[in-house]
C-alpha cells in the first residue's frame, strides 16, 4: 500500500500544538505522526506533500486565503516545513496545493 500524504496538516498541527513545549517536542511529534499514518495504513511507501509558495490561483483571485493573512503562524511552522522535507522526503508542490497533488497522485495511482 502507498500512501499519501497531506504534509500541511502534519506540519502546522505538530507546529501549533508544540509551541510550549520546544523544537524537539515538535520533531519527536512529526515523526510519530508520519509513522503513525504509515502503520495505520499498513502502507510500505509513502508520497508526502507540502504547499509551495507558488499557488495559481492567487493569479485567478488575489483574494484568495485572504482571511488568514493577519492570521500568527505557529513558531515551529517553517522548522518543521523543512524537517518534512529534509528528513522525510516531502515535496513542496509547484504553482498549486498539497492537497491538488494529493489528487492527483492517487488519481494515477488508484484509477481503475
């Protein structure tokens, strides 16, 4: 079994809730939650996305996410980012979102 996997959520839900407790709380945290999904899954692979920075459809509506632009991100946010990448593989997605590329790997990977 592959799986694939949204890095975002990963990244900023182990970033946020880490906040009090340090960087290294955050890293011990990533790893068991991408093991975790991979035990769970009973997947031998594993394809993990992340955001990149450029998205089209702030071409399309420059509007677009504009509700979180005041919005703090969490410190451990970029740390953790790079750890995805670094230490586990994840691929920052080019002119669109994890969850687009998400999409379209399992649509290539899954369809019948």
């Amino acid at each position: 079994m592959h799986a694939i996997i949204d890095a975002d959520i990963v990244c900023f839900s182990c970033a946020i809730y880490n906040e009090p407790y340090g960087w290294e709380h955050c890293k011990n945290d990533i790893d068991s939650l991408m093991r975790r999904i991979l035990e769970t899954t009973g997947s031998d692979s594993y394809t993990a996305f992340l955001t990149g920075s450029n998205n089209f459809r702030y071409q399309i509506n420059p509007e677009y996410k504009a509700n979180r632009k005041d919005k703090t991100k969490p410190i451990y946010l970029e740390e953790a980012r790079a750890y995805l990448v670094t230490e586990w593989g994840a691929k920052l997605s080019d002119e669109s979102e994890a969850d687009d590329e998400i999409a379209i790997l399992a649509r290539k990977l899954y369809t019948v």
